[in-house]
C-alpha cells in the first residue's frame, strides 16, 4: 500500500509547530509577550491562534471526530500536547481515500456558514501553519533567540530521507 501524498506534508506541519513550541518552553513569560509589527500577536497569542486554528480545521474535515480547543489561556506546554495529537490526527486522517472536490461547511458559533472544498481546506491548514510559525521565527530573532530549523529539508534530515553527497573533486 502506497502512503498519501499528503502524509509528509501534515507530518512536516505537526513537526514543525512541535519544534517551535519546544523552544518556546524556555522562553521567560515578558519573552513569550514580544510581538514584532506585521505579525499577527505575541509570540504566546501567535500559538494559540496557530494551534487553535489547527484543531478547528481537523474539526471540520473530520465532522467533529477531532475538538475544537478553547486556546484563550493555554500555556505553551499544553498547547505542545495539543499539536502533538494534531500531528497523529492528520497522519489518521489523510491516510485516507481522499477526495478533494467534496465540499466541507464549517458552521460559526455565530451562524454564519464557510463552504468550500476538502482540497482548499487542506491548502489552507498548511499555509496557516507555515505563515504564524514564520512569524514566530521573526519574533524569537528579534529578542536574539536562534529560531530552530523547521522547513521541510530539516524534516526530511532528521526523518533519514534526506541524503547530500559532496561534489565529485
């Protein structure tokens, strides 16, 4: 049996946001608070939108297997359990017979309604990640904090599936 091709790319975006939340562990709380203009928040608001938003959209292309979170006033060591259980929910998830073209409603607590296709969806839960988990990158650099390596090629080295040989002298 052959792996989704999406499987690399959620278990990229899982990783990642695990990482970043790693080194946020040892951030100090006035840290946690820095917010760099363009950005979406502090660094502690940052994640809990990135992670909060994480659940609802498993949420809802998984109709309700996976909860939405009440983020508002998670620390970081929760909202690292949290992404954690994302990461194994959306390897479950797109190991599936996926098809893209199926619309999805998510329904609003205020009854508004956003329709749109199962592929868009996912689209939309990787960019999410990769756009507020670059925004955190810039608020560690600006408070002198390396920011850990996290795109895909990082991934790949240390999943062993990444393999550079020299040049040839």
């Amino acid at each position: 049996m052959s792996r989704s091709p999406l499987a690399d790319a959620f278990a990229h975006h899982a990783w990642a946001t695990v990482r970043l939340l790693d080194t946020c562990l040892s951030l100090r709380p006035e840290q946690l608070e820095t917010a760099v203009p363009g950005t979406y928040g502090s660094i502690l608001d940052t994640m809990r939108h990135l992670v909060g938003a994480d659940c609802g959209y498993l949420s809802t292309v998984t109709g309700g297997l996976v909860a939405r979170i009440d983020e508002a006033q998670m620390e970081i060591p929760a909202l690292r359990a949290v992404m954690e259980r994302n990461g194994a929910s959306w390897s479950a998830f797109v190991a599936q017979d996926l098809d893209p073209d199926v619309i999805l409603v998510r329904r609003r607590d205020d009854g508004s309604e956003a329709h749109a296709p199962l592929g868009i969806r996912l689209a939309q839960a990787l960019h999410h990640g990769t756009d507020h988990r670059s925004q955190i990158c810039t608020a560690l650099t600006t408070l002198g904090v390396e920011p850990p390596e996290i795109d895909a090629w990082a991934y790949a080295w240390q999943d062993g599936r990444l393999v550079e040989t020299p040049p040839i002298s």
